[in-house]
C-alpha cells in the first residue's frame, strides 16, 4: 500500500511539473522591432578581451546576448568581431590550445565554446552585418575552421566605431533610436477557412493593436505578454494587423506572435521582423523597421506567461470602459516629486514611490468628470527577491475636493493583503476634479541590504492608476 501511494504521488508531482513547464510553450518567436535604423550609427567594435575585463560575470551564450543584444538596442547594424585579442592569444577554438585565452580566475576556455558560431546565427537573426577579424598568424587558421564567416585581416575600419565596453545599453538607446510613438503594420493573406486562431502580444510600453482596424486590445506592462483569440477576424482574403506603440525613456519595442490554424491542420505563423512596416504618428511614409533584439538578449528580461494571459477582444464588448485619458491629468506628489508621472503615464513598467507615513499623491483633472471607479496598480512584482520586498499599499485613503474641503470617496483601507497588486473602488458617480491619495502604511519589510530603516523611509509603490467614467459621462 506504501509503495503504491508513492507511486501515486509521483505521478502527481509529474503531471504538476509537466503543467508548470508547458506554461510557456511555445516560446516567444519573431524579432523585438522599433522605428528605422538611423545612418549616423557607428560600426561596434567587439574584443572579448576588454569586454572580460570590464564586465565579467556571463559566458557562452549568454555573453553573446548581452554583447550584441546591447547593440541591436543601440539600433547598431554592423559589428566587427576580434577572433583575438591582439597579444598573442586566440579567442576561438586554436589548434595550439597553449595559445587559447584562459584565466584560472574566472575559468573562462574559449575552447568550451564556440562564440563566432553563435555570434553569426545573433546577427543573421536580428539582421546585422558582422565581420569577424583576426591578426596575421591567426587568419588563415580561423578561415579553414569558419570557411561560412567573413573573416578579414584585422585594419583601420573607416567611418565612425565604438568599443562594445563604451555601450551602456539605456545609454546607447536613448542616443541611436528615435524615441517617438510610432505605427507599424504587416499584411498577410487567409486562405480558406480557420479553425482557431490566437494572437500574443508585447511593447515597451503602451501599445494598442488592431486587424482591419478593429481594436483588438491595449496595455502597458511589457514583461507580460497577452494573448486574444482572434479566430473570429480571420476570415479568407486579405488582412492587415497594426500597433501603435509609445515607447518608454529607456527602450523601445514590439513583439507580435500571431497565429492559426486552417480546416486541413496547418499552422500558420505572422510574427514581427524585418518585413514589418512603419512610421512616426502623424507621418506618411512607411519605411522598414529595425530590429532592436529578441526575448531573451541584451537588456531584455525573459517574458512570464507569455500564453496564459488571456483577454477579450475590445471590438467584442457590447460596452467598453471609458478611462480619463492620461492627458488629461496633472499628477503632483510630497515625496518623490519627479517620478510623480510615472504613476499615469499609461506603463505598469514605470512607478512612482512615496516616502514615509502620509505620503500623498494628487491628481488634478483638466475639468470636473464625472467618475465612477478608480483603479490602483500597487507594488512592484520583481522586487519581491529583494529585503524590501514588492511595497504594495496596505493602508490609504483616497479622497476628493469638494467646496473647499477634501471628503473621503471610499471608507479607508486599513489592511490591504500583501500580495494584492490591484485595487479596484468603485463608487456612486460623482463629479470630481481633484482627487488624492494618502498613504499610511505600506507592505515594506523596512529592511534594506545596508540594515533596518525607519519609517519615515517607507516605501509605497504605486505604478498606475486608472479612472473610469460613469456611463453617459463625456
């Protein structure tokens, strides 16, 4: 009887793991695009050697990624790859293996690992040119190992170059891509009929996507893709998808995975690379996009749930939700002024964070709407690893300004749950113009890596907050 419920149990705990692993499958697929790729950029200039020395701490594939995946989003299209590091020593696999770059410290053996070969499948995949180029007395050892790679003679390369250790990866994107909101749109043909069909989505940071100008859905927190069945859209013919995406102040990007299924059990697959289109809002030209990465590479951090996220279709609700518009709201704070904004810029990847007992935030309407719920997005999930924990709101009040006097909307939340992210108050419709929140207490641990704070330096995040209009309201 033992024996068989350990059985029992293990087949349990299989098909649990199983459920687990399969939750993101299938995996991301397509390309991360953004606006044209500016002339101005300069060739990026890689050895490995520098590299090593200056940021040390990933190798193998991962060392590609964070080396060219910095130069996809600095919008670079060409790189120059030492093959080694001009001291006599050889950066790929050597036949004299005496003169294979090694240090005992960090136990790094370009002979466990072939970097040209991964290095050219990152640029054929993201669209790049690299050239890869080795000293006199490796040359021709390297063209007999790698006769697919273009390999030159290592010389003065014209024009402007960067060293790959000088990129700073929010650096080079704010510098090289072009940080407008931009549109961008692919066509593809439906032959014959569909029996299902789902699309999933991304953007850093607010997106809004639509096919043959239906809205399909809108959001703004990039680590988490969602995913709507649009089996109902895709009729046979001829079909247009299109995004408009606001980009944030550190990087840029789009990622779409759409697919279906025919009547005969083909899969079918349109998914966002260099035959996508686009163009600034408001201009008329569309030009070809370029590629700013992939999941997984460079600054990009590996997406969660991209195909469980499920939502409806906008084009589907019999009555959609009016939200404030963001530009109509002016948002001021006590603490932590600047970052105020954060808090309605329409991304859950941007936050504000209060300080202290009483932190309060304001927002001011442009004219008195009338209102009928608002929502709270609190905390921030990828904190949770660290001593001061996510910092969602425990206590707080939120209230309106009415004939010289602020009121209680709601009664005051007094124990919020530690692990509630969102706060939905809904409430009789009222005319409001000015709203706050004051913040009382917080669920940060008050522990941070240098020791105990006081509560003065408590923590509340807030990353948006969202109001909604009473039906009939303008």
């Amino acid at each position: 009887m033992r024996f068989l419920i350990i059985i029992l149990i293990m087949f349990v705990s299989s098909l649990s793991y199983a459920k687990t692993y399969s939750a993101n499958i299938p995996a991301w697929r397509g390309e991360w695009i953004w606006g044209p790729r500016k002339n101005d950029v300069p060739v990026m200039t890689v050895n490995l050697r520098e590299w090593l020395s200056a940021k040390p701490g990933g190798w193998g594939q991962s060392l590609i990624n964070r080396t060219l995946g910095n130069a996809v989003v600095a919008g670079i299209g060409e790189v120059r790859w030492r093959l080694d590091d001009g001291r006599g020593n050889a950066l790929f696999p050597y036949e004299n293996k005496n003169k294979i770059l090694k240090w005992h410290n960090w136990g790094v053996d370009f002979n466990a690992f072939d970097f040209p070969v991964a290095a050219a499948k990152f640029a054929k995949r993201c669209g790049m040119n690299i050239v890869f180029v080795a000293d006199k007395q490796f040359l021709n050892s390297a063209k007999k190992r790698y006769p697919q790679l273009n390999i030159q003679l290592s010389g003065h390369v014209s024009g402007k170059t960067i060293s790959a250790v000088k990129l700073n990866p929010a650096r080079g994107a704010v510098r090289w891509l072009d940080h407008k909101k931009f549109e961008f749109k692919r066509e593809f043909i439906i032959s014959g009929k569909v029996s299902k069909a789902r699309l999933c989505i991304t953007a850093d940071a607010v997106y809004r996507i639509y096919i043959d100008n239906k809205a399909i859905g809108s959001d703004g927190d990039w680590w988490r893709g969602e995913t709507y069945d649009v089996n109902s859209l895709l009729t046979p013919g001829k079909h247009i998808i299109k995004a408009v995406v606001k980009p944030s102040t550190s990087y840029s990007g789009l990622l779409v995975n759409l697919e279906w299924t025919t009547s005969n059990g083909s899969l079918k697959q349109v998914n966002t690379g260099a035959d996508w289109l686009c163009r600034a809002v408001g201009k008329k030209e569309w030009l070809p996009v370029s590629i700013v990465g992939y999941e997984g590479t460079g600054p990009r951090f590996r997406l969660k749930d991209p195909w469980l996220n499920s939502r409806s279709l906008i084009c589907n609700l019999k009555s959609t939700e009016r939200f404030v518009d963001i530009s109509d709201i002016t948002v001021t704070a006590l603490s932590n002024a600047k970052t105020a904004v954060n808090a309605i810029d329409g991304s859950l990847s941007t936050f504000w964070a209060g300080k202290g007992v009483g932190a309060e935030l304001n927002l001011i309407l442009k004219q008195p709407v009338l209102l009928t719920e608002i929502r709270i997005f609190s905390g921030n999930p990828s904190y949770n690893g660290l001593p001061s924990g996510a910092c969602p709101l425990k206590a707080y009040k939120i209230q309106y300004f009415e004939k010289g006097k602020w009121k209680n909307l709601i009664e005051p939340i007094k124990n919020a749950s530690a692990n509630n992210y969102r706060f939905c108050h809904a409430f009789t419709p009222r005319r409001i113009k000015k709203l706050r929140i004051i913040i009382d207490k917080s669920h940060d641990t008050l522990k941070r890596n240098t020791g105990t704070v006081s509560v003065s330096k408590m923590s509340s995040v807030i990353r948006e907050i969202k109001l909604i209009k009473a039906h009939g309201a303008k």
